[in-house]
C-alpha cells in the first residue's frame, strides 16, 4: 500500500487496510487519491451516489447525510465519510456541475454536523471554476523580441507577456518554433496571471526561410488553446571571415574555397607566427612572386603545387 502511495505521489504512510487504527494522509493527497479512484473505477459513483440501501428487511441511510436527510446538494455523488478519535470527523466530498467536478475534504470537525458544513467548501470550488473559466476568455498576449529580427548562428530571446487574466489558473503551455515544439520549453501545470511573462531563448541554424514563425501556445484542461503568434524576419548575411591562414609545408595551399588568394592584414614581422620546420610563412607578395615564378598555377579554384622553372636556384623553404 505505502509503494503505491508513492507511486500515485500521495503524502501519506499506511499501517493496515481498515483504518480502525491509525493511518496518516493529507487533505491534498487524499483529494487526489479520490480523483485517481473515480478515473479508474467511475463505476464506484453508481454505490456512493446512493441515499441508503435495504439490507435484510431493513434499510440503511447513507452516512453521507448529503444524500438524504439533509437538503441535496446538485450534483453530488459521493464520497466517503470516516470518523476516528484521533482524526476527528471527516468527510470527502464530490460534486460534478457542467462537466466539471470539484472535490472537498474534511478533517478534524468537531461534530457529525459540522463536517458537513465544512463540505460546503464545494460551493468555493464552483465560484472558482466560474471565475477561471471568465478569466480564460480574455487574456491578451503579445511578444517582445530582442533583437527585433533574426540573424543565424546568433542566440535571441522573445519574451510572451499575458494581460488581462482576472484569475488565475493552471494549463499547458509550449514554445513552438515553425510549427515544431521547443525542447526544454514546456511547463505541464503553468500558472498564469496578470502580467506574468515566458521567455524562450533560440538560436536558429536552418537557413532556409525569410522569417521565423513563433508561437506560444496555452492547452485548457478541455483542450481549448490560446495561441500567441509572431513572425519575425530573417537577415540573409554573407559569412565573413577575418582569421588568418596557416599554410601547410612545402607550400600547398590545401581547401581553399576562392580561386583569388585572400587578403592579409599586414602585422609586424615579430607578432607573426613562427612557422614549423620546412614550412613556408609568406604575405601576399611573396605568394605573388611564386605566381609568376611558375610555383603554383591555379586549376579548379584549388592551388597546387608545380614544378618550378629550371633556373638552377633553389627556393627558400624547398628541401
């Protein structure tokens, strides 16, 4: 019992199946171990629901005094009373109105009639889902980028701010970027309210579109959505390089993406880099001069090596 206590994330410790004895739970676990048992067995409903029943000639009042001697309570239909010295008098409660079912749960009342005054918390309930359900109709949301468009390869942020929510409430929120979910950008039980904001931060590495379409999207309990859209442009930017190049030994230039040698800054001879053993360190000029030696030719926008002219003179750098 107490593993499956854990299971279902009830706060509570068993220590016998009857409870003559003492067991332990609170009001909040036992509210969801009561909705866990009508999801699974609704057909409990049809015995919990009932004012009394005959048994032997005689007939037996609910001791659920809601479903008989007192005045009714629409909608009600169950649950389950208990009464303990050490736990006082208690009573779990449930109604169901429009689809929508709230559950009460007393503990420690002080009288048999009491603990079902203090069940009258189920109106509470009712008031609440009235006042969510009017605080669902009008929220607003609107988006605030920074930067205001979208460059690849460069983290940005949009943030969702909800207005007008008049109370608040829990749903299922999610980021999505061109239709497809965000990882790690989902929240099962978001709470909202007045001004309350989301943040998701994104940096886009498909190149393929002009704008990026953003949505922030809350799922209802009934699955009604509120969907918060934007679109926001993509900068096409050439990639710029302005690195250096290390070339190899021997003096082959190996994958270069232009047929054109790429411009140098010029640096003073003690800050360049030294090169390694037989490798050759040229500017600009010197790669020129190899040019029109007949060093290198180009052929298929790569450079190659070639044999150099027979001059009898042995370049600097050659073995």
């Amino acid at each position: 019992m107490n593993q499956t206590a854990k299971d279902l994330g009830l706060n509570a410790t068993y220590y016998n199946c009857h409870g003559a004895q003492p067991n332990y739970i609170t009001a909040r676990s036992q509210a969801k171990l009561t909705r866990r048992f009508i999801d699974d067995y609704p057909d409990i409903l049809r015995i919990t629901s009932k004012s009394g029943f005959n048994f032997n000639g005689s007939y037996y009042n609910n001791t659920n005094h809601r479903l008989n001697t007192m005045a009714p309570y629409e909608g009600l239909d169950g649950f389950k009373t208990g009464t303990i010295a050490e736990a006082g008098y208690c009573v779990t409660t449930t109604a169901v109105r429009d689809g929508r079912r709230v559950i009460a749960v007393v503990m420690k009342s002080t009288s048999d009639a009491q603990r079902f005054a203090d069940s009258r918390q189920l109106d509470y309930g009712f008031a609440e889902i009235q006042k969510r359900d009017a605080a669902r109709k009008r929220p607003v949301c609107s988006f605030t980028a920074a930067p205001d468009s979208v460059r690849p390869y460069q983290p940005f942020t949009v943030t969702a701010r909800l207005e007008g929510v008049s109370a608040s409430y829990a749903c299922k929120a999610q980021w999505y970027v061109n239709g497809a979910a965000v990882d790690g950008y989902g929240n099962s039980s978001f709470l909202t309210a007045d001004y309350k904001t989301s943040t998701l931060q994104y940096t886009l590495k498909d190149l393929s579109g002009d704008t990026l379409d953003i949505a922030f999207v809350l799922t209802m309990f009934d699955g009604t959505e509120i969907r918060c859209e934007t679109a926001l442009p993509v900068e096409q930017r050439p990639v710029e390089y302005g690195g250096s190049l290390n070339h190899p030994a021997r003096g082959i230039l190996s994958r270069q993406k232009r047929c054109s040698l790429p411009r140098i800054s010029p640096a003073k001879k003690r800050d360049r880099p030294r090169p390694a053993s037989g490798a050759l360190a040229m500017g600009r000029r010197g790669h020129r001069r190899l040019f029109q030696r007949g060093v290198y030719h180009r052929k298929r926008c790569r450079v190659q090596r070639v044999s150099a002219p027979h001059s009898g003179r042995r370049l600097r750098g050659q073995p």
